[in-house]
C-alpha cells in the first residue's frame, strides 16, 4: 500500500510539475500576436459596446476577444488537470486492499491459474521465481511462487497476506511451520496487518497442528481456507477449499472448445489409477472384467502409486479424459481426488464413491452431505454411488443415451464447473475483504 501511494504521488507530482511550467510559458514566454496586419476590431455590441468602454475610463483592448478565449482554454486545462487528479484519488480509494499471496503449496497455482484465472511469468513452470498480479473487486492481489520465494527474502509489498501452505503429512507441516513464524514475526512487527492461510491438509483431516495459529484460539491467522471435509470448518472463518487438479503434475488450464463439446467419444468410461490391496478399487475391477465392461472402458491399472508423469502418461490421461463419457472416482485416503476436477475439466463426467474415508473428516452421521460437503452444497452434477456393484446398470443406461443428450450433459458440466470456480473466488474474496478492510458498523 505504501509502495502504491508513493508511485501515485511521484505521478501527480510529475503531472503538476509539467502543469505549472506549462502555465509559466503560457503566462510570460508565450509570444503576442502583433498588431500590425490585424484589421480594426469592430465589436458585435455596436457602438453602445465602444461608449461603454470609454464611459467607464478604459483603454479599449481591440484583442480582448481573443485574450478571453485563452483564459477559457486554459481554465479547461486546468478543470481537466483537478478531474485527473480525482479520478487518481477515486481509483486509489476503489483498490481498497492490497493482497500479497505467497504460493508454498502446488494448490496455489490451482488458487491464481484455475479459480483467479491469474497468468504468471515467466511461463516456464521450472522458473525458480514466478509472479503475477490482477485487480479483483476492492483488492489489488500479486503473487509469488517459487523455490527463490524464502522467507525474508522478497520484498513484502502489501500489508495484507494470503499463505498458501501444505500440511497434507508431518513433513510438509515442519516446512510449513517456519512460514507461519516469519508471518507472525511481520505481524507483531507491525509490517503486515492481516493474514490468512490456504492450506492443503490431511486426507484424514489431521490439521489440529493449525488451530493454535488461528486468531480465534490466540494466534494470529485470521482466516483459514483448508482442503477435505475438515470437522472444524465453520464458514465464518475457517472455510472448506476445494482440492482442485493435480498442479504439482502440471495439470493445465483447459479452454472448452466445440470438439470437447460435440464429438463422440470412444469410450463409455475412464479408470487410469493405482489398484491398492484390499480396496473398493480391486472390487471395480472385478466388477468392469464382468461382462466384458472393460472393453468398452479405457482401463489403465497400476500396482503402486507414481508421483511423477512421464510425457507419455501425461498425455494418456488427457487423452482418456477427453475420449470417455464417464471417469471413475473410486476412493483413496480421501473421497475428494484431483480425478474429480481434471474430469470436470474436460467435460467427463465424475461417477463417485460417495463413502466415506477412515479419519477425522466430517461424519456423515452428523453432516448428511459429507463426504464432499462442498461439491454436494454447489449442487455438483456428478454420479454419486454408494457401491460399485450399481456400476454396471449406470452403464447400461450410457449405452442407451443419444449424442445430443450427452452434448447437453457436457454443457450442463462444463458450465457448472465455471460457474463453480467464479463462486470460489467470489467467496474467497468476499471473506479477505470482511475480515481485513474496517467494519463500518458503529
């Protein structure tokens, strides 16, 4: 904010500066015209206008016409140069928060690129330092990402800060850990006023660790955004944040187009994931072998989990996203997987197992919408099943639908899917605003 207003008054300065010399020209150097070639003036008031002049005791100025016109001119100027500096002072007060998020997490490129729609630079996703930077309803926000981007080694630009973290196991929570000690150290510094954090958390909901931070129990986090059905979200201020796309994969931003829209696909169905011992997952496998459904599936099973693709399984993904009708979301550690958002992302409808996981996410005793609470609330229009056993007969019914219903099924998704990240960032913003900028009420 600082910053912001010594750049706007280095401007206005600037401005009257080139004003005032302007006005000094005008004034003292401008050269008169000479007298000499100009023809008699003869005022448009007759002779009542000369005898007034003379009557009055003065010399008659036969270029005060032309004299007035100047003056007018230049107090247009001058009114145009107050309605600049308004309009300055206007946009200022318009911007009332400035917002710097600090991306220590991948779900931070999900937050600026997928739900922001935000562009960094430079493009290159292995740059060590990246940033961006949009106007967004009263706030200003940048943002920097990066393994460059350490603590006490930027440049803090904005009394507000968004901190993105990852606390999914105990050892991102220790490299989490210092972030939060160096945002406290600026608040008690009084070098930033507000913080929030954005946190990717436990599959199974372990985020006690956070809680002593939050400014409700002490801390000094105002707000917490957390992934997963997390017990303690209250929608005041800790909020439920979506998981979003596998970004530590580079999962891109995917532009619908006509041919996602309309073609036919090959296939009814996708499944392109690990098989763990003793899974729901090897009970869909069994079940797609059963009456040949795997043929009409694209079915890609591994026996153990890989972090990294490799172009080429990279491009399988895509490609059984964008070819299949359906994509199969069975559960892992958690109901919620980057699956369910990667299929949105290509107009492939999500068939989810709608059970809940081991751990300490929401009950579904308590909470009748858990597991994903946040999807059901927005009205997601997935499959939810609550067995696979249901599978087959959810295929047989996709044998049996028209190009053109699946064509309005793929409309009905993909719009959804916008619609759902435009209210993501209207919430999210919504809430900075609430808590960071003064409350009116008296």
């Amino acid at each position: 904010m600082r910053g912001a207003r010594r750049r706007l008054c280095s401007a206005l300065l600037l401005a009257y500066g080139l004003f005032s010399l302007y006005a000094a020209y005008t004034v003292f150097l401008r050269p008169r015209r000479s007298a000499a070639p100009r023809p008699p003036h003869r005022d448009r008031r007759g002779q009542r206008g000369f005898t007034d002049h003379v009557a009055l005791g003065n010399e008659w100025n036969p270029w005060e016409e032309d004299e007035k016109n100047e003056l007018a001119a230049s107090q247009q100027r001058y009114e145009a140069y107050l309605k600049m500096m308004k309009y300055a002072r206007s946009h200022l007060e318009q911007t009332s928060l400035r917002v710097q998020i600090w991306g220590k997490a991948a779900i931070g490129l999900y937050l600026w690129q997928h739900i922001f729609g935000g562009h960094l630079e430079p493009a290159d996703v292995t740059a060590q330092w990246r940033e961006g930077s949009q106007k967004a309803g009263k706030t200003y926000f940048s943002f920097l990402t990066g393994p460059s981007v350490v603590p006490g080694y930027f440049s803090v630009e904005a009394e507000h800060v968004v901190l993105v973290l990852n606390g999914r196991e105990e050892a991102k929570v220790a490299a989490a850990t210092p972030w939060l000690r160096y945002a406290q150290t600026l608040t008690e510094t009084h070098k930033i006023r507000h913080v929030a954090v954005v946190l990717l958390g436990s599959e199974q909901c372990n985020n006690g660790w956070i809680r002593p931070y939050l400014k409700r129990n002490g801390g000094f986090v105002n707000l917490l955004f957390v992934t997963y059905d997390c017990a303690f979200v209250n929608e005041e201020d800790i909020f439920q944040w979506p998981l979003g796309v596998a970004t530590y994969r580079n999962f891109p931003v995917v532009e619908p187009n006509w041919s996602m829209l309309h073609d036919p696909r090959s296939y009814l169905c996708n499944f392109l994931g690990t098989i763990y011992k003793n899974s729901s997952r090897e009970t869909l496998m069994e079940i797609l072998k059963q009456d040949g459904l795997d043929k009409l599936c694209w079915i890609a099973a591994r026996e153990q989990w890989q972090p990294q693709e490799t172009n080429e399984s990279f491009k399988n993904y895509q490609d059984a996203l964008l070819q299949s009708d359906l994509t199969l979301c069975p559960v892992g550690i958690n109901t919620e997987c980057y699956r369910i958002y990667e299929a949105c992302s290509y107009g492939s409808l999500p068939v989810i197992e709608d059970v809940m996981t081991p751990g300490d996410c929401g009950n579904s005793s308590i909470y009748h919408s858990a597991p994903l609470q946040l999807l059901k609330t927005m009205g997601a229009p997935f499959i939810f099943i609550k067995n696979w056993n249901e599978l087959p007969a959810v295929l047989e019914k996709e044998k049996k639908m028209s190009l053109q219903e699946k064509i309005q099924r793929r409309k009905k998704l993909l719009e959804w899917y916008q619609n759902f990240k435009a209210w993501m960032k209207q919430k999210f913003i919504i809430a900075l605003e609430n808590s960071f900028l003064p409350s009116d009420k008296g």
